[in-house]
C-alpha cells in the first residue's frame, strides 16, 4: 500500500465538508459476499448451465419463479455475513458529521448493519420482500425458510424480493436522493465497483465537487477523471483512515 497515497486520502477526509461514497459489490467482498465480474465472481459460474445474468431478469423469475428462488436463495443470501473495515469506518464518518451519504449498488445491508443511516441502496435489498398482491411485507428469513416458491400468509400472492432484477428500472426516489447527494457533496469516494454498469455508473457525472477518489482493486474506466486513485482492497485503505 502507498503510503503517499494513505496520506493524500487522510488529508482529504480531514477537511471534507460534504462527503458522499459510491460503493458497489468489492466493499463486501473482505465480507466474504463474492462479486459478480472477478474469476471467482457470480457471473463467472454457471447454474444448470444457464447464465447468472439471465436468471436473475425479471422475465426469468415471471416465467421459471421457482427455479430462480433456488438460485436466489443459494447464490444472493449470505446471512452470516458482518460489516467489514470499510462499512464500519463509513459509519464512523457518518457519525462524526464528515460523511453525508452512502450510495451503494450492493443489496446486502451491511452498510446499515455497521450503523449507516443515510444510505440509497440504488438495487434494493434483500432484508426487504412485499407480496405482489396486497403489499404485505416480509423479511428475509421468511424467503430463506419458505418451501420453493415463498407465498403471503395473509392472502396467498407471491413474494418478490425488493431487489431490482434485469430488465427492471431503478426506483426514481431512490435515485433522486442518490443525485442529489453526489451533486451536492465536495468530496466523492468511488469504491469497489468496476464501473462498468449503467446506469449507476453515470451517477459519477452529476459530481462537480473539488474532490473525485476512486479505490478499486482493479483499474476503472473513470480512473483519469480522478484526482486520486488507489488499486487496494478497500476495507485495508480504510483502516489506514483517522478520524
């Protein structure tokens, strides 16, 4: 790790007034959730040799629901999971007035585990989960522990995690609080996301702040358009952060 880089990053936090973080699937992975574009990520596996992506669309889980919640519930659910380094110190920076917002792509809620409030979670999560039919919501056990197809106990519709699927738009008041909070901040962090996904890797458009920080493992399209750019694993950078 670069300690030049460390220092840099500790003197921007430090005078930040408005910090804002960009997350997606790498700040869960030293949680032991695997990412979906690595070697050993979610797309590069295969289930009854049928492609991840196509599984998780909305049109597979209308037409073949069942064979998606043995997907869903053997590759998406990792209840054991705990908040890493890096949920925890954005937490932290919550708590101390330096972070305004977390916008993350991931549906885990570690973020709120290690005690973010103000989080938008752009793809929904997987502790939330509404009956189709009258609205009635459900947490994830409920899912985790129902026979095949998970059916409302009060009116008998189907239950669909409130997750966005392929095909499925995001939710527009999750995405104008997640604009509005990037437009507004002076500092961006952008971690553990290839940013190669739209439309959440536009969001980084709408920041015209002073300061533009991406911390990746690997490199990202927009690393030219950073001020600073440290290729880490995020939850061991941010251990080096004071606050």
């Amino acid at each position: 790790m670069n300690q030049k880089e460390i220092e840099k990053l500790q003197e921007i936090i430090s005078n930040a007034k408005n910090l804002v973080f960009f997350g997606g699937a790498g700040v869960s992975t030293e949680s032991g959730i695997p990412d979906f574009r690595s070697v050993d990520g979610l797309y590069n596996q295969k289930y009854d040799n049928i492609p991840p992506e196509v599984i998780i669309s909305h049109s597979y889980f209308v037409k073949h629901t069942e064979k998606f919640y043995q997907f869903y519930r053997d590759r998406m659910l990792f209840l054991d999971a705990k908040p890493n380094t890096a949920h925890r110190k954005l937490a932290e920076l919550e708590n101390a007035g330096i972070l305004s917002a977390v916008v993350t792509q991931n549906i885990d809620g570690l973020h709120q585990m290690a005690g973010s409030k103000n989080v938008f979670e752009l793809h929904g999560s997987v502790h939330r989960n509404y009956c189709q039919k009258c609205g009635k919501l459900f947490d994830v056990r409920y899912i985790l522990n129902s026979a095949s197809v998970p059916k409302c106990d009060a009116c008998g519709g189907l239950v669909k995690p409130d997750v966005v699927l392929y095909e499925e738009g995001l939710d527009d008041a999750i995405v104008t609080g997640a604009v509005n909070a990037i437009r507004n901040a002076d500092v961006l962090i952008v971690g553990g996301t290839s940013l190669n996904v739209y439309p959440a890797a536009g969001f980084l458009h709408y920041f015209h702040g002073k300061h533009l920080i991406i911390i990746n493992r690997d490199a990202t399209p927009a690393d030219s358009m950073a001020e600073l750019c440290i290729h880490d694993k995020i939850g061991q950078v941010f251990g080096e952060i004071q606050i």
